[in-house]
C-alpha cells in the first residue's frame, strides 16, 4: 500500500548515519557486521536507530545479497482447518531459517492457482509448495523448469525431481470403511469431492478396493454423493436431497473430508436422523473441531502438522540434499462417538 501524500516518511539509512554523526557505509556495518565497529562506533548507531524507529528494508536486502526468504504455498482452501494447521507445520519450520510464508488458496479453481504461481515467481521466491487444484501439474512443472524449485503438497508426484509429501489417503479410506462394515454396516453412502482432485480419486479408490474385498458389490452397497468443491454447504445441500431421495436410505456415512462432514452432520439433524443411532459419520482428517461437536466425530487423522513442516524442510534442503524426495505417511483412526460401536444403525 502506497505511503499517503503528507504522511510520515519511513526512516532511511541515510537518516540513521546523519543523526548518529556516522557514514552510510558505517549504519551498514552496524547492521550486517557488526563485529567490525567499535564499541563507541556501534552504541551511537544503536541509539539512533532506536531513536528515529528505523526498521532495515528486507526486501532491498535481499535484492543486494542475492539471499531469499520467501517461500509461496498455495493450498485449495486456507479456511479449512487442515489447510491451517498444515501452514502452521510450514510457518514453523521456515521461521527456524528466519525465513518467511507467503500463504495463498486456490479455491479448488486452477487458473487462481496459475495466477497466484506467477506473482510467486515474479517476486522471486525461494521455492513453492502447492497442493494442486486439479489433476494437472502442468503450471508447477514449468515453474520447476524455469529454476523455481517445487514441492507437492498433500499430494504425490509423479516426477522423479519434484519432492512431495502426501498420506496413503487409499489406505485411509479402507480404514474408515473397514470401521463401518466391521460395526455390520452393509448400506453405506460417501460423500466425495470432486474427481479432479487427487485425494477425492484416491479415497474413492479405497472405498471401492474395500468393500469389493469385503465381499460386496459397490453397485449395490455404495451411494455416492459428489460434491462440486469440499465444503459444509455443499454437503449440506447435497446430504438433504439424498434423505428426499427413494429407496432404502444408507445407514452409515463416510466423508471425504471434516469440513464436509459438518455440513452432513447439519444435514441430518435438520432431516431428524440420530447420531449414530440412525446414521453413523466418519469424516476425514481430524481436524480441531472434530472431537469438539456435540457428537464427537470419528475420523481418519492426517498428520497435518508434520506434513507442512516435512515440505518446508524439504524446499529448504533443496533438490540435491541427501534426503527422501517423494514422503508419504500413514493415517490413523480415530473412533468417537458419531460412529457408535454395536449393531448398525436403523434403516
């Protein structure tokens, strides 16, 4: 945001060295070096920095010392809490660098995501992490191959050089499904994002992988809701015209995500369907709210935390570091209330 006209004037070095009765070069040495000013020197500039409330430009530093500390992350949605703690793993490991987060959402929609690659790049960043907001990687591909270096994040690449850290969200999901048939649940609906999205594919594949090596057919045994982006109001809109719908209504639910479960949670307290009596939910994620509902919430964790702070570790270490280049971590079942534990649910 440009100074207005007639505002107060950001202190400068040059003001510095002319109230501290010093040279430039001096408050520079002060600054960057100051192990080769003396005592008395160094005191002078120190007063006078704190006097006039001068706070070095980082930005023109950088520029002079060829020395970056941005790193840009674009992830699909900064108000899902997943996302917030996964920024929080990022922010922690870049501040031990002294480096900082330039954190943007992507709303799921590609061309925010190319839009938001491109100012990264024109900034000139360190490096970029990214969750991609579609099945293509084409953008974080060219922006790798203009020397911007890249990792996927909460995604797997299907590039050697490219680093990325991601869960088994296949693995995930069976585990979620497996909880439900092994609690007698044979009529089951899920909630899914859209396909476009690598963990809304993967978790559909478990889905899928589990209740076929369960002995049931996914015809049959499977509804599924897909929703156009991952968020309450959707599943919400779409877990009430499901209950409107004929035919024998599904007693269990799995979620592809927390937020999603929210608003399916909505969605079945306004229709007058129990929880977990007539219905059971899991979501996916365990994010903070999760086992803070009313009905705590059973959920597959991800380990959000750490997969931020493992990319930005990663990005930091760069390309040629000694290190695993493609991570993925295992997910966990978290069994609360919104699942129940003994016979299934009423149909």
């Amino acid at each position: 945001m440009a100074r207005p006209r007639g505002g107060p004037r950001r202190p400068s070095v040059t003001d510095v060295a002319r109230e501290a009765g010093v040279s430039v070069g001096t408050v520079s040495n002060v600054l960057n070096r100051p192990d080769t000013v003396s005592p008395g020197t160094r005191e002078k500039v120190e007063a006078a920095i704190e006097s006039l409330h001068f706070v070095r430009n980082a930005s023109a530093r950088q520029l002079r010392s060829g020395e970056i500390t941005t790193v840009g992350a674009v992830v699909l949605d900064i108000a899902n809490p997943f996302f917030t703690e996964m920024a929080r793993g990022i922010e922690d490991r870049l501040a031990q660098d002294d480096h900082t987060l330039m954190l943007c959402s992507s709303d799921e929609d590609p061309h925010r995501e190319a839009r938001f690659l491109r100012l990264f790049e024109e900034r000139g960043v360190r490096g970029v992490l990214a969750t991609p907001s579609n099945g293509s990687l084409d953008a974080l591909l060219s922006l790798r191959e203009r020397g911007t270096d890249v990792v996927l994040l909460d995604h797997t690449s299907p590039v050697p050089d490219i680093g990325s850290v991601a869960v088994d969200d296949v693995g995930g999901a069976s585990l979620a499904m497996n909880h439900l048939l092994d609690l007698g649940h044979t009529r089951l609906a899920f909630v899914n994002g859209p396909l476009t999205l690598r963990q809304c594919v993967d978790r559909r594949d478990g889905v899928i992988q589990t209740l076929t090596a369960r002995g049931l057919d996914p015809a049959e045994a499977l509804v599924e809701v897909n929703l156009d982006a991952l968020n309450p109001n959707a599943a919400d809109a779409a877990v009430h015209r499901l209950l409107a719908s004929a035919g024998p209504r599904p007693t269990a639910m799995f979620c592809a995500n927390d937020v999603t479960a929210l608003g399916a949670l909505r969605a079945l307290r306004d229709g007058g369907i129990s929880i977990p009596e007539d219905m059971a939910v899991v979501g996916y994620d365990d994010v903070i709210f999760a086992s803070m509902l009313t009905t705590p919430l059973t959920s597959v964790r991800q380990p959000m935390h750490t997969l931020g702070w493992t990319a930005a570790d990663m990005l930091l270490r760069g390309p040629d570091a000694e290190q695993p280049r493609q991570v993925e971590f295992a997910p966990e079942l978290v069994v609360r209330a919104s699942s129940g534990s003994g016979a299934p649910a009423r149909a």
